[in-house]
C-alpha cells in the first residue's frame, strides 16, 4: 500500500484543528503553523509537525491545506510564503467571496502554485465523516490527484474549473441557512413572548422544516422554466398573510423588522404586477433589485 499524502494545514482555529486532527486518526503525517503556535500543543502531542514559520510550513508538502478567517487573512499569508509556494497545491477552505476566490487563483498561479476553492458544509464535528460535504473548484486534474486526500475530511462535491464556483455554492447555502435559522429564531421569540416556550413549539417547527423540501422540489422546475402563474399561491395571498405574521409580532411586543422586509418585498412585487402570479415571481423582482 502506497504511503498516505502528507498534508500542510495552515490556520487552527476549531475547524482547522479538526481537519489536522483527521489526517492524523487517518495516518498522514501533518505539519501545521498557527498564528498563535500554543494553538498546536494538542496536535503536536498527537504526532504533527509545528512549522516555525509560514514559508517552511508551506515548503514541507505539496498539499497545503488553509483554513482561515477569509481572504484577508488568506492574502497575508500567501505574502508571508512567497516562493515556497512554486509547486504546490493550495486547497483553500476559507470563507469569502466567489471574486476573491478568482483572485487567490491569480495570485497564485503567478506564484507558480495551483488554487483548489473549497467550501465546507459542515461544522468543525462534521470534520472526518464522509456524509459530510465540501464544495470543490478550480483545475480537475488537482482536483482529482487529490481527491482521496481531500475526502479524509469530508465528501467532496467538485463544481468545476472556475475558481469562484465553489465559494458561490458555499454562499447561497448560508444565505439560505442563515435567513431559515433567523426565521426559526424570530418564531421563537415570539412564542416566548406569548407564553409558548422554545421546547413547546419545537415539534411545530420542526414539522414547517420539514416539509420545505417538498415546496422546493415543487417550485424548483417552475422557476427554472420561468413559470409564475398564480394557480397555487399568489403574491396578494403572500403580502397579507406576512402582514397579519407583522401585525402579530407586534401585537406581541417583538420587534417587526422583520416581517416588515418580507412585506416590502411582497408589495414591490404587487405594485410591479405581480400580485396574480406565484410568489416564485419574486426570484425576478430580488434579480433586478
């Protein structure tokens, strides 16, 4: 059996530290270098190599893997490797835009390395389970050289060769995650404002949850072919059901704010003449917002 790719992993916040720590339980020697070095006491008990300092960190293997804050901090450390990045495959985990993936891409090529986007769908505890998922782009032939490497952490969800499309999947999921877990978050508050408790109204959450995918896979071709016909829901239907949600939260002592962004939204849509078709019709009105 061939020996296992020794890895570089650069950034140890918690995410980083389960990555490092899954290429250890899976057998792959590991360097590791933290802008704070106490960061790496536990892995370096566990067998990794601390790096003294970013350039060596980068020139002990070929994979080098980052996991950092964004790109701002991605940048500061592409400065401080210089050429020992000539020759090395940079997969980069860190969160930012799909443009400033594009341009970590540049970068590096003119440093003579190749640049692997990557967005992890999953928290630090998701880290070495393969029903866990990352999205990948940037060159397939890296890509795939790697691939078995790159699946010790979690699956792998390869998107294509631009650079930005894996940081552009990775942000239309957390802008889906984080407006549904606002939404749950804004429930909540006001269930507890009228007596109702997070426990009490978790089963009723989780019932609405659930059967979201059931309306995504039911409006999803709609869309695609452009079609908002108001035979199921209507955008008129929408406003003054958001608008009573309104009139309740505030009846409660909430603040509304929210709701009220959903109402303008609905009314836009209503003044633009959409107030027959399908709420799907508001994907248009936020396109050309």
């Amino acid at each position: 059996m061939p020996a296992k790719q020794p890895v570089t992993v650069i950034g140890l916040g918690p995410m980083g530290r389960a990555m490092a720590g899954a290429y250890l339980d899976a057998g792959h020697a590991v360097t590791v270098w933290n802008r704070t070095a106490a960061r790496a006491a536990d892995l370096v008990a566990r067998g990794a190599v601390l790096a003294p300092d970013v350039a060596a960190a980068v020139a002990a293997n070929e994979l080098v893997v980052l996991s950092l804050t964004d790109y701002d901090a991605v940048f500061a450390v592409l400065d401080a490797a210089g050429a020992a990045l000539a020759g090395r495959v940079v997969v980069n985990l860190s969160s930012d835009t799909p443009e400033r993936a594009r341009e970590a891409a540049r970068r590096l090529a003119g440093l003579g390395a190749v640049h692997l986007t990557g967005g992890v769908q999953s928290p630090p505890s998701g880290i070495g389970r393969p029903e866990s998922s990352t999205f990948y782009s940037g060159p397939v032939e890296a890509f795939r050289r790697h691939r078995e490497t790159l699946e010790v952490l979690t699956g792998a969800d390869y998107r294509g060769d631009d650079p930005g499309l894996a940081q552009l999947y990775y942000q239309i999921q957390m802008d889906l995650f984080w407006t549904s877990l606002v939404g749950y978050l804004h429930a909540t508050a006001v269930a507890e404002a009228n007596g109702i408790s997070a426990e009490e109204f978790l089963p009723y959450a989780s019932s609405t949850a659930a059967s979201m995918p059931g309306f995504l896979a039911f409006y999803a071709p709609r869309i695609t072919a452009g079609f908002h016909e108001g035979d199921v829901d209507r955008v008129a239907m929408g406003l003054a059901s958001v608008e009573h949600v309104r009139d309740t939260v505030e009846a409660s002592g909430v603040d509304a704010s929210l709701p009220a962004l959903l109402a303008e939204a609905f009314g836009r849509a209503v003044v633009a003449g959409c107030g027959d078709s399908s709420a799907t019709s508001l994907v248009g009105l936020f396109r050309t917002a």
